[in-house]
C-alpha cells in the first residue's frame, strides 16, 4: 500500500476521501485555487498546494499542475474524486507516465467507456439494449434535427462527454430544436471541453436505476446492487435510493449481471456506476432497461450503497489501486435495509432553482442523530463561491425499510439549519414527506410534476412573523441594555428598554422586506407578550431568545422552535428547515418595490454572459428568454418578468457581471 495520496478535487468530495484515507494511515495532499485559499478540504488536509486561479479551466482542469503538485508534494498516488478530471483518458495516461498511482480505472477503460456514444456502440455489439438514438459522429443542426424526426418527439440531446445532467436538454417541440442543440452544446464545451452530443428518444416514465460494479486487477468484478436515481433536477441527480423501491429480484439481478459484463468487456479495474433507464409504465421489468452509459468513477450518490451493504468503497478503491483483491466475492455482498441520499444545495427552488452564492452565517444539524449521515464540503462561515457547483453537502438516512428511512431523512432535514445562500433545504423536506414520493409513485419527470406542492409560493406565516418579532425585539432589547450599562444611571424608567412604558402601553410599526415585499407590522406590548396583526387578523405571541439563536415561541398559544440568525442589514428565522429572510428598509428609499416593478433585467448573481436575445425596442411578452447567463457550471436563461419594450441592453457575449448588475432596461410605462 502507498504511504500518501494527492485527491485531485475539492469541496465534499475531497473531505470525503481524505477521511477514509486518514484512516487508514495515509497522507493526504490537497489542490486548491485562488477561491478555494481557506477552503474546508484544505483545511482536513495534512498537506496542501496551490495550483492557480478561481476558474477551473486554468487551476482544477490543468493536468499538469496536478501532476507537479504530487510530484512536489511527494505523493505516491492520485485520486480523482468525481468531476474536473475524473474522466479524463489523458490525465490517467500523465499520472502513469509521471509514475504515479491512479485511483481508478485504466486508460483504456476510460476511453472506451468516456464518450457515450462510443460506448452505446459498444454495448450494441455486446447485446446490451440501448435508447434508440443517433449516437454517430456527425454533429450538423440540420441533420441532428432530421434525426430527432426520425426518432419522434419528444428527444434527449446529450453531450457525448462528462455527465452530472450538464449539455443535456430535453426538447419536446421540434421548433426550438435547434436552439436547445446550441444550448446544449456550449454548456458541454465549457464544462467537459467537448461540443459534441448525441440524440436519443426520451422515455415517458424513466426510472434512473444505476448498478455499482467494482473490479480489481486480477479478472475479479461483482456488483454491490443498484440505486434508483430517478428524482432529478435539470437532468441533475437530486434525491437517490438504494435499493430501487420494487425492484424485481430478477431484474436487479438480470441488470447486475449485464454490468458486470460491461466491466469485464474492457478490462475494468476499480469503482464504476453503469446507467440504466427503465421503463416504468407498467412497472420494473427485466426486458424493459436499457443501457445509457458508464460512469467511469465514484459516484455522488456512493454512500446509500456503502449504507446497504457494509462498506467502505474509498477503501476498496485504494485497495484495489494498490494491487490487493477484491474484499468480497458475489455471494457475500449483503444487502441491508434501505438508504436515501439528499444533495444540499445552495439554490433558490422559488426562482427555478437559480444557483445561490455568499457566506454561510449559519449551517448546523441536529446532533447524535442515530443512522444519519453528512458528507459536507464546507462548514459555518464558508463561502459558497461561484466558480464551482454549488452542492453544500449531501446527507444519507439509513434504516429497516424505506418508510423508516424517509422518515429519519425528514426529521433531520427538518431540524436543520441553514442560514446566507438560499437553499433547497426546505425543498427537499417536502419532497420527503410527498405522498407520491413515499409511496415510490416515481420517474424522472417527479419533481416537474409535482414542483407547485414542493415549492410553495413565497408568503409569510402568522407564525415565521411572530417568531421575527420575538428574535427582533428582543436582540434589539439585547443591545440596548449591554448599551445602558454604561450609563450614570441604569435604574432609571427613562432609560428601560423593555416592553415598560410610563403612561401605558404604545404600539409600534415595525417595518420589514420579505421577498422584496414591504411589511408593515403593528406591534403593541401587553407585559411579557405583544399582539400583533397580520393580513388583517390580530395575533398574540410570547417567546424567549436563547444566546445562541435559538427560540421557544408561541403564537395564539401554539407553540414551536425555530431559529434567529442576525445578518448584517436583516435577519433570519429558521423554522422546520424553512429560513425566511427578513431585511430592514432603507430609510431613504421612498418604496419598496418588488423584482418584477424595477423596470430592469438584472442579473441574480455573478456570472458570464453567453447570449443575448433581447434587442432595443423591441415588444417582449412575460417569459420571453433575452439574456442566457452562465453561473456555477450551468447555462440559466433569464426571461422577461411581464409584458414591455426594451428600452436598452447593457451586455454582450462574453461579458463577465456581478449580482444586481442591469442587463435589460424596459421603457416606462405611460401613465393613465
């Protein structure tokens, strides 16, 4: 066994690696760029080494800064986490030619198995069913369009390289083909630095199911059975399960089989995921999968397998990469229980799951909860930034069965904090305790269907309100008394700062922003307690402010927990994993006006422009796409908030801004 390793990554993964290898004694060296400086993977590092600049393509994507890192470092071995370079046939060609360990599979296999349509040929001659599709080389508009035709509507376009849902674009109408296909391809010459795809049918009822293959380098390969990875987001793994809910025990085992095939057909060697889809129309069936392409790595979503059978498949792989045999045989993989993973990401669900970024001023779970786990790539006070993907972490719930699992996942989502980006916390919590979701009425087009229930529109609660006022009042009544004990005279009524006031009771308008929505709330004090109205209804709330943010409070004599985390022009109340930002007005603002009033396109976070649709003087209806943006790794395309004309356009391609900058202003509207 080597004595250190490099782990060619960052954020959760790269902790990730770092403790399976620390516990066995290893040597961890981590990369890092100009963004990543205070980074959490450098920080669990025994060693670390700066490798460039934010953008990946000039720190993470350059094969020969890692390489001089692990030389300069004295790393034996390489492990590529997943993503960046993972993939990459000729990054594990530089570490065999440099005379170090790679952890995964060998070139050959990478290249076999690295572009989906090589591989879909590959499959063919081996008698696995494939999607139908084009999966050749020519790349024209016009004849892929012929081939989607030919296919029928609606069509998946792919890009032939990398993964993770990026140059992928369902098209369902054949005239916006074309420019799901120029879409499609940017967005993969930038994340993989290919632009080429493939076209393939879409299934009606996908179920996303995966198997874990696993091979060493003396002809041994099993399978460690599959996971169900069909709730997605953009064509992005969201929530994944292991095992599939009713999966037939000849299916798993017919679809198992057919991947170790697979493996063994181009001299596999480590940790990799073949890709199935299913048709689940009529339920799992063992003539109804077919093979959509093989992950060539560790996947995200490895821990729900770990959960099932016992493992530790790091360890496996840096066993394996060592020369040492498999640990198991076939026969003596286990299969226990039922695991479900979340992916935790900094997004705002209310705005089409656009990327969040900035400090995180609050990130804590519930403590010594029994058969969960976190897999966290940052820690409180970590900058989420916005050159890399923006998963925070990932958390695994592990039990008896599946309703105990998604039971134990809920309670625990639901006992988060998380506080600065927005984030898909509160999401994933409802789409744990969906009905159809519990009982695995599921495919890939679930959450699309269902989005109106899991996301609900923005408002605020008697109860979120109430829980505000009981953190602001008393934070401010903090202060004011941590102020007055200076004062020549602390005793005096004259200088009280709590709800006493000589000549009876006053109420107050206390003035928040919500969503970009002004509240005026009316507040009076009654001893200990206040009412307040709300949406026209009067409400009575009592409570307490623990140090630490933590709050007992009740509202109309119901009462519940929640958390108050200060920021710097508002606050946050955390309730059930739903964290509502309040922020206070600006006095010399004459009003508050919501996103949609503002008369101007502005960008939502910092980013790249890629395209401009919108042109001056030009009428545009609500909805209209007029500037395509590129952020964290994906294309997001920006549209019209309501009817106008455009008045200007402050960006061309090419053009990198910050949040809030206007891209499109819309000319006044006349008065009436």
């Amino acid at each position: 066994m080597f004595k250190s390793i490099l782990i060619a990554n960052r954020g959760e993964i790269a902790a990730r690696v770092m403790r399976t290898a620390r516990a066995m004694g290893l040597r961890t060296v981590a990369v890092y760029s100009d963004a990543d400086a205070g980074a959490y993977h450098v920080r669990q590092a025994d060693e670390a080494v700066h490798i460039g600049p934010a953008a990946a393509k000039e720190s993470y994507l350059v094969i020969e800064k890692i390489i001089a890192a692990a030389k300069a470092s004295g790393a034996e071995a390489i492990h590529p986490g997943y993503g960046f370079l993972s993939e990459n046939v000729a990054f594990a060609e530089a570490c065999e030619k440099a005379g170090l360990i790679f952890v995964g599979p060998p070139a050959s296999a990478i290249r076999a198995m690295g572009l989906k349509d090589a591989a879909k040929a590959l499959m063919e001659k081996a008698g696995v069913p494939v999607v139908p599709g084009y999966h050749g080389e020519m790349q024209d508009a016009r004849f892929l369009e012929g081939e989607a035709q030919k296919i029928s509507y609606p069509v998946l376009i792919k890009a032939v390289a990398g993964g993770g849902g990026k140059g992928m674009r369902r098209v369902d109408d054949p005239a916006k083909f074309e420019a799901e296909l120029k879409s499609a391809q940017r967005e993969a010459g930038s994340a993989f630095g290919d632009e080429r795809v493939l076209v393939e049918k879409y299934v009606a009822r996908p179920r996303h199911i995966e198997i874990q293959v696993f091979a060493d380098a003396h002809g041994n390969a099993v399978y460690l059975h599959e996971r169900d990875c069909s709730l997605q987001r953009r064509h992005q793994k969201v929530i994944e399960e292991a095992p599939a809910p009713d999966m037939p025990p000849e299916m798993r085992r017919a679809m198992g089989e057919a991947a170790v095939a697979a493996a063994k057909a181009i001299g596999y060697r480590g940790a990799g995921t073949v890709e199935f889809i299913a048709d689940a129309s009529k339920g799992l069936r063992a003539d109804a999968f077919w093979f959509m392409e093989m992950n060539t790595r560790l996947q995200v979503e490895h821990p729900v397998t770990e959960a099932i059978t016992g493992t530790d498949l790091v360890e496996w792989q840096l066993r394996v990469a060592a020369g040492e045999r498999l640990p198991l045989a076939q026969k003596d993989i286990p299969l226990k229980g039922h695991a479900v993973e979340v992916r935790l990401y900094a997004e705002d669900p209310a705005k089409k799951f656009f990327p969040s970024t900035g400090k995180l001023i609050r990130l804590r779970a519930p403590k010594d909860e029994a058969h969960i786990r976190c897999d966290m790539g940052v820690e409180e006070g970590d900058e989420v930034s916005m050159f890399y993907d923006p998963m925070i972490g990932k958390i695994i719930a592990h039990g008896e069965t599946r309703d105990v699992a998604l039971a134990r996942l809920r309670h625990f989502l639901t006992g988060m904090e998380v506080a600065g980006p927005k984030t898909n916390l509160a999401f994933l919590a409802a789409v744990m305790g969906h009905e159809a979701f519990r009982r695995a009425d599921i495919d890939t087009g679930f959450i699309d269907r269902h989005l109106d229930a899991l996301v609900p529109l923005p408002g605020v609660s008697a109860e979120v309100l109430g829980a505000a006022l009981i953190g602001h009042v008393l934070t401010r009544v903090r202060r004011a008394r941590a102020a007055q004990a200076a004062t020549r005279d602390p005793w005096s009524p004259w200088a009280a700062t709590d709800e006493w006031i000589v000549g009876g009771h006053r109420t107050e308008t206390m003035k928040f922003i919500v969503g970009g929505v002004a509240l005026s709330v009316p507040v009076t004090p009654r001893g200990s307690a206040a009412h307040f109205v709300h949406e026209g209804t009067e409400h009575l709330v009592t409570g307490s402010l623990e140090p630490d943010g933590k709050m007992a409070v009740a509202v109309d004599g119901r009462g519940f927990k929640a958390a108050f985390v200060p920021a710097e022009s508002g606050f946050t109340v955390i309730r059930e994993g739903v964290a509502t930002e309040f922020s206070y007005p600006d006095p010399l603002d004459v009003d508050v006006a919501s996103e949609a009033d503002t008369g101007a396109l502005k960008a939502p976070m910092p980013g790249k422009i890629v395209q401009v649709l919108a042109v001056p003087g030009a009428s545009v209806r609500k909805g209209a796409a007029l500037v395509v943006m590129e952020a964290m790794k994906m294309e997001q395309t920006l549209a019209a908030a309501a009817d106008g004309v455009i008045a200007s356009v402050h960006v061309a391609a090419g053009d990198q801004v910050e949040a809030g900058a206007a891209l499109v202003v819309f000319e006044e509207k006349a008065e009436a």
